[in-house]
C-alpha cells in the first residue's frame, strides 16, 4: 500500500519529471505512482505535454553574422542598430543558412569562404555603383550639349532681328526706281479721249 | 551548469589579446544557439538578429570580467536573456507582470486540464510551430522559465540564478506556465485534449 498521499504527490509530479527530485523524495512518489492508477494517468499527461517541446524549428543564422559581429566588436561600436546596414538585411548574399537538427551545420571554413563572398559581393556592388555614377554624369553632359545645340539652330539670325532690314532698298533707291517708273510712264502714249 | 571548455577559454584569452578570429569562433560557437533562444520572444527575425548581435557585443565589452567560474555559454546565456528582456522592456512589452496580478496569477486553479502527446502523423515543424504559437501568447515571465527548462534543459537553481529568483519562485512560475501552455494549446487545438 502507498504511503503518500495523492494530495502529497501530485505537486511533486512535475520537479520529479523535471529530474529536479533528491532520491529521498522520489522513491515515495514513484511508488505511489506505481499504486495509483490517476496520479499515474496525471503524470503521463504531463509528461505527454513535455513533448511538446521536444521539436524545435530549424535554426535561421544570416550568412557571414560573425564575421560582421567580431568586426564591430573590435570597431567599438556601441549600437547594433549601425551593424548592419539595409542592403546587408535585403542583399540575397545575405540569405539564412539554415542550422538545426534535419540541417547540415557550416562549417568554420565554409562561413569563412561565405564571409569572402559577401566581402567580393560589396566591392563588385561599389564598382557597378561608380559606374552607374560615371554613366549618369556623361549623360547629363550630352544632354546639355544637344540642349544647347538645339537653341542655336532655332535661334533667328541678327540681320532677321534688326529693326531697319537691310534687305528692304534705301530711300535713295526708292526715289530713284520711283523717277525711273515715272519716266517710264510719261514715255508710253496718251490714251484716247472717250 | 556546463563547464568551462578549454577551448572556449583560449579562444576568451586571445580575443582579449586582440584576435579577431577567435572572437568570430566563440561568436560561430553559440550563435545557433543564441537565435533558437531568442526566437522564442519575437517572430521579427530582424530583431533576433539584432539583439544576439548586441548580446555578443555586451559580452565582447564585459569579456575581461569573465571569471571563467561558469561555461562560456552559461554566461552569454544570462547577458542574451537580459538583453531580450531590456529589449521587449523598451519596446512597450513588460516582460516583468506580476506573478501576484490575479489575472495573469489565475492559472492554478484552472480545472485539470490534460493534453495528448504532439500526434505522431504531425510533422516536426508543425509541431514547433504550433508550441511556437502557443508559446508566443503566455506573458513572457512564464515564457521565460518554460522556455529555459524546456529547451535549454535548465536546472531549476541555475533558472533562479540567472533571473535571480528563488527555486520556489520558479516552481510557482513553471507550474504557470505549463497550466497557460495547456489552456492555448487546447484552445487553438481543442483535438488534442484528452478524451477529445
């Protein structure tokens, strides 16, 4: 027969599971688990719901974080929120490596390897963005080019804005080809009288 | 309490003499493990990122105060729940409720309520997900202690030590926590409740 009661025995049931009893005290309640038929029913419910956290989900470590880490250690920076910058949470080299129980874990060697490649990745990123820079500048200078280009040709001359048009005759000139018309008409004959 | 590996003491006395590498080792040594505690606090996987970040940066600055007593992990382990805490603190989530609020307190004398065991036709990552879940909706001072005993497998003296809380205290929390765990879990998922 037990020799603890159920009242006794039932709070210790989850230290016991815990592996947080002395022998002294979990000798007495094993046997009364052993005698009785609910705090043993009890007990495995407990048990059962341990293994709920028997499984964990795979572990996501972003590619190259100790590398970024020992680096701002030894930079002396205070903040994380400066560590990582947003091209380096968006960037696709900084992907997660997936660590857990079902997963390979990287290696030193790998990670180091990992670690040059986000290195090669931010220098190959600085190249193409000086480039872009250079191609943007160049282009702005054409443009500028054909804009002023453009307002030449368009421009009407300075003869065609003078005020007196030099294609337009002289006054002597007029008056001269006015006498001539004059002559010219006081030489043609008189029309008859109607 | 782990002990203190002779490899993580050389790789603690070199970085304290200025080697880099070695200071990415003993980062590369625990940040699995780091991110798999943190992550039971924030589904924002940007916010476990940095706050292990900024756990091995308090513990790189505090290195010299490392008394070797304890195993490396042991210690990064008690600045990494500290930091989650001041973090989840500053960001308006009191990580320090009341064990004495009836509200949140309620718990013990909730019916017995008992829970099968994960169904063995789940997969595993359905069954994190779902203590995930579960775990995500109970206040985080039980969270804490079921998630230290749980899944970092913490003696109850070395929870008390590190949150520096009596061992009755963390009886009183754990039992808490587990009856909360039940009554989320059998409230998402009635099916796994026994007789269900």
């Amino acid at each position: 027969m037990s020799t603890m009661e159920c009242g006794d025995a039932r709070p210790l049931v989850p230290s016991y599971l815990d592996g947080e009893l002395t022998e002294a005290q979990a000798a007495p309640l094993r046997k009364h688990l052993l005698a009785c038929q609910a705090c043993r029913a009890g007990a495995q419910a407990d048990k059962n719901m341990k293994r709920w956290f028997a499984v964990t989900e795979p572990i996501a470590v972003p590619r190259g974080f100790s590398g970024r880490v020992a680096r701002a250690a030894f930079a002396g920076v205070e903040s994380t929120a400066n560590v990582l910058t947003e091209f380096e949470r968006r960037s696709p080299r900084a992907a997660p490596i997936l660590l857990g129980p079902t997963v390979a874990v990287a290696s030193s060697s790998e990670l180091e390897q990992l670690e040059i490649e986000a290195e090669t990745a931010r220098s190959e990123n600085g190249r193409i963005l000086a480039f872009v820079l250079r191609l943007t500048v160049a282009a702005a200078v054409l443009a500028l080019l054909a804009s002023v280009a453009i307002q030449s040709l368009r421009r009407p001359s300075t003869a065609e804005l003078r005020a007196d048009d030099r294609r337009t005759m002289s006054l002597d000139q007029a008056l001269e080809k006015l006498d001539h018309l004059e002559r010219a008409e006081a030489a043609k004959p008189a029309a008859a009288p109607r | 309490m782990e002990p203190l590996t002779a490899e993580d003491a050389s790789l603690v006395q070199e970085t304290l003499a200025g080697n880099q590498t070695s200071f990415q080792l003993l980062v590369e040594r625990y940040q699995d493990r780091l991110f798999a505690l943190v992550r039971h606090y924030t589904k924002d996987p940007a916010l476990v990122e940095d706050i292990v970040q900024e756990t091995f940066l308090k513990a790189f600055k505090r290195l010299d105060g490392f008394q070797h007593e304890s195993s490396f992990y042991t210690w990064i382990y008690r600045i990494a729940v500290n930091t989650v805490l001041d973090v989840l603190k500053r960001r308006g989530r009191s990580p320090v409720t009341s064990v004495e609020d009836p509200e949140v307190a309620g718990a013990p004398n909730a019916p017995d309520t008992r829970v099968m065991a994960p169904d063995a036709r789940l997969q595993r990552e359905e069954i994190a997900r779902i203590t995930r879940e579960c775990l995500a909706e109970i206040p985080e001072i039980f969270r804490t202690v079921l998630v230290l005993r749980e899944f970092e497998d913490m003696a109850y003296q070395d929870i008390a030590d590190l949150l520096g809380i009596s061992i009755g205290t963390v009886e009183s929390r754990l039992f808490r926590a587990r009856a909360r765990f039940k009554e989320k879990l059998l409230q998402r998922h009635p099916e796994f409740g026994e007789g269900a």
